[in-house]
C-alpha cells in the first residue's frame, strides 16, 4: 500500500500555511505532540511509523501513515481522533 508524510506542522494551529499547516485554523490543533499523531493514525488503522525528520520550514517529526484518503481528508480525520482522545 502506498505511503503519505503526515507533518506535526500540518496539524498545528499556530502554523500558518506558508510554514505547512494543510488543515483550517479553525480545526487545527494546539500544543501538538508527535504521540498523539501516532495514537490518533493507530486508531484509524493507518500503520503509523514515526521518524524524527525535519520539515523543510523547520519543525521537527513526521509520522508515514497508509494512503487510504486524500492528504487534506486524512489530517482532518487525525485531528477529529486527536480531539476526541483530548476529551477522554
């Protein structure tokens, strides 16, 4: 099965969308750990494998999940679980 490159700066909210956030303000997160990203793409079944890389725009980790969706689908549905696991 194919690959995608989830970035921590994909998902933050403190992000702008020139330094890599993909996802609206509105349902991206804060305070960010590389952890959650990993527990959110398990319980969606992605095959998360985190790697300690750089982002080009210089924000550290990045988690390779299953290509099941679109990027954009798929990091709303990473932030939905985060948000959920946030509540537990």
């Amino acid at each position: 099965m194919k690959r995608m490159v989830v970035w921590k700066a994909n998902l933050e909210a403190n992000k702008s969308r020139k330094e890599g956030r993909k996802i609206s303000h509105g349902i991206a997160l804060k305070d960010l750990h590389m952890k959650e990203i990993s527990k959110a793409a398990h319980e969606l079944k992605l095959n998360p494998q985190v790697e300690n890389k750089k982002h080009p725009r210089g924000v550290d980790g990045r988690v390779l999940v299953d290509k099941k969706h679109s990027k954009i689908k798929t990091l709303k549905l990473i932030s939905d679980e985060i948000r959920k696991m946030r509540k537990e």
